[in-house]
C-alpha cells in the first residue's frame, strides 16, 4: 500500500485532469465553483477507502490488524460500487454535474488500483 505522499501526488494530478475535463462542459461564469467543488469531491473521495486505517490512526480505538481486515473488505466492496455508480451516472442519470461526480468515482477507482498494485 502507498503512502499518503503518493495518494496526494494522485489526488492532486486527478484534480488537474479534471479541471481540463470540465472546462469543456461549463461556461465561463460558473467555472470557479466548479473548480471548487471539484476539489472538495476530489479530496473526499481519495480518503473515503482509507476510512478504516485513518479510524486507527486518528484514535487507536482497535488493533490495527482487525481494522486492515476491514480496511480489505471495504475496498473489495467499495471498487464495484463505484464501477456501478460510473455507470448509473453515464447512462441513466442526466444531471448538471456529471463531470464532477465521474472524476470523483475515479479518483475512488484510482485509490483502489494504487493499493492494489503498488506495494
């Protein structure tokens, strides 16, 4: 599993792609508050599959052996959600922030695949 240095470095570089990605959707009027929200989704969404090991580490609460265990569990869970929520979003939803909520969902998607593949 990566560090946290990593998981900002990605945050920040998905913060920046979808900035270019919605620049195309959204007028020039509304493009900060965009921007912002962006940010907000983009932060929130990288630390929800770490919520388990920042519950240790914030208040030692449980051993860090069972909340890694629930830790794995959640991110087996949480990667089909968001393959499920990607496609709800694209194909059955028609909503004004698309392009915020599809960055947001990748960067859950991207967490995921950098704890899985990076040791």
């Amino acid at each position: 599993m990566p560090g946290p240095l990593l998981h900002i470095v990605a945050a920040c570089s998905v913060f920046i792609l979808g900035i270019i990605y919605i620049d195309r959707y959204y007028d020039k009027e509304t493009i900060y508050s965009n921007w912002f929200l962006l940010g907000i989704v983009c932060l929130s969404f990288s630390l929800v599959p770490d919520i388990f090991l920042g519950l240790y580490y914030t208040t030692h609460i449980l051993s860090y052996k069972l909340l890694l265990y629930y830790h794995t569990i959640f991110h087996f869970l949480l990667f089909p959600i968001s393959v499920i929520a990607l496609f709800v979003l694209n194909i059955l939803l028609d909503i004004r922030k698309k392009p915020v909520w599809n960055i947001g969902f990748c960067c859950i998607l991207l967490h995921i695949t950098m704890d899985l593949f990076i040791p």
